[in-house]
C-alpha cells in the first residue's frame, strides 16, 4: 500500500516529509490539504490528527504528524539519511532539533507575514525581528557548511532535508541564496540528487492557484 502524505506545496515543512520520503525510496502519494480554506481545521481532519497540521503521514496503520518524526520514520524504515554511529546519529538530531526551533519556526512564520496576509496586515515590527533572528541562523547554517558538502556527516541526511525546508522558495522572507555562498553550494548539492523536485513541483499548491 503506497504511504500517504496529507500536505500543500506552500508548506516547508511537509516539503521536508516529501522530499526525505523521495530520497528514502519510500513510495508515497500526496494528499492535497487546502490549508488557507481551513481544510485542517475540519473535524474529520482534527479526530485523524489532533496537531490540526501539515505535514500529516500515513502509512498502513503508522499515523505520524511533525515533519520530523516523519522524517525519523523514513529512516527507520529505509536505512537511509540517518547517521552510521551514535555520534552522527546525534549530530543528525542536533540539527534537526536546531532547525525547528531556529530557522525553519522563523522562517515560515515569517514568510507567511511577509507574503500570504494582505499588506495592511503584515506587521513590520514583527517581520523585521523575525528578520534579524533568520540572519543570525544563516549566518550559523553557512558558517556549519564551510568546505562541507552535507551538514552533519560526509554524505546527506536528514538534517540536511530539515534546514533546505524553507530555503528553496521564492517568495521574500529575508533569505536571499546569493548571499551565503555556502548554502547556495549546499542547496546546490541537494537539488543535484535523484528525486529533487522544487516544493511546488514536488506538492499540490502554491501561490498561483489561489491568484
């Protein structure tokens, strides 16, 4: 039974689930939630998954939210994207836990403020804060990725689908790819592997479906 992933093409952290799922070799079918018309605040969606959140996976009767025990679970399940000894596997973890807290609960908040809210609601005050945190982070994540290939061990794992989640989206939000020379090389690499796809591609929705 093919796996399902209950998500949108706007959201950077089920682009996470999908492309670790694509890189693990897990075959997987999108399932398209209309989160801007309120599909995951629907009571169907709610008693499947009380977290009311994209990304949402199924698997047979494996039924996980949070992108990164999704991505933990593609793991597990393929052997591949994790770290080959426990100090790896906790390096993977260190950066996965970073980016959640750090740059991708930043960045996503920010570029939905900064482009999904009509201008005379986005607060400038709010943005430019969130701003400044986002550049503190990519000033770690490209410092991380000096003459380094991947983040966290010699080849790419999760940690490396975590902290890409946001970055491959045009919409403003304070990161622009030409600026850190490291991260473009990095995100270079990743768009280099089998399977990549740009969230949009890869995910039903974006922007100009709602235009």
């Amino acid at each position: 039974m093919t796996a399902k992933l209950y998500c949108f093409g706007e959201s950077g952290n089920s682009y996470k689930a999908a492309l670790t799922l694509t890189l693990c070799d897990i075959a997987w079918e999108p399932v398209y939630l209309d989160f801007f018309n309120g599909a995951a605040r629907t009571p169907s969606f709610r008693e499947m998954n009380v977290m009311a959140e994209a990304p949402f996976f199924i698997d047979g009767d494996v039924k996980l939210s949070q992108s990164g025990v999704i991505q933990h679970y593609a793991v597990e399940k393929s052997g591949q994207l994790g770290g080959k000894t426990p100090e790896e596997v906790r390096e993977v973890l260190r950066w996965v836990l970073w980016d959640n807290h750090k740059m991708s609960g930043v960045a996503g908040q920010t570029r939905f403020l900064n482009n999904f809210l009509s201008e005379a609601k986005r607060p400038q005050e709010v943005i430019a804060f969130n701003k400044a945190r986002l550049n503190a982070a990519f000033q770690v994540l490209d410092g991380a990725l000096e003459g380094r290939d991947w983040l966290a061990t010699d080849t790419v794992t999760i940690a490396d689908t975590a902290c890409c989640g946001y970055l491959f989206y045009p919409e403003p939000f304070g990161f622009t790819r030409a600026d850190w020379p490291n991260i473009d090389r990095w995100l270079g690499n990743i768009e280099h592997l089998p399977g990549w796809q740009h969230p949009y591609d890869m995910m039903p929705g974006s922007p100009a479906d709602r235009t």
